[in-house]
C-alpha cells in the first residue's frame, strides 16, 4: 500500500505565482467579496489591515499564500485555490 503524505511548502513564491493567485482572486465577481477583497489587499506585506504595526513588509516572492485569514475565507468559499508551486 502507498502512503502520501501531505507536506507544507514554506519555500519563497515565485512573482508569477503570485500574480497568478491575484488573478485567481479577480475572478470572483460577488459585490461584498469584491470590497472584502479590496480592503485586505495589502495584507502579508506590513501595510494591511490584519498586519500588526510592529509586523515587518513580507516581499511577494517570501509570501507562501493568501496575505490574510479574510482572503483564505473568501477563496475558499468561491473555490479559489492559491497556485501550487511548480514541480522541480
């Protein structure tokens, strides 16, 4: 019998990836999701409202998913995945 094992990748994002997840984002079209989405846009990089202000700026390419809990909600509910890392 095989076994598989999840493993979490904490490995730096590429800026395509990253791109590629906003782009995921921008297909959800709901109204209020939109203005959620909106509000937390800047949050992981140390600018956003869900980040401390002691919190220090997070580049796209360190960011390994959604900046926030609130966007996490909102793509999961809307069935957005953030993009898989690219097989090595």
């Amino acid at each position: 019998m095989d076994v598989v094992h999840e493993v979490r990748d904490d490995a730096p994002v590429p800026v395509t990836r990253w791109v590629e997840a906003m782009r995921r984002l921008n297909s959800i079209d709901d109204p209020l999701a939109r203005r959620l989405l909106k509000l937390h846009q800047n949050c992981g990089s140390g600018d956003g409202v869900c980040d401390d202000s002691g919190d220090d700026f997070v580049a796209i390419a360190q960011r390994a998913d959604w900046g926030c809990e609130t966007t996490d909600i909102i793509a999961t509910h809307f069935g957005v995945e953030y993009p898989e890392r690219p097989p090595r």
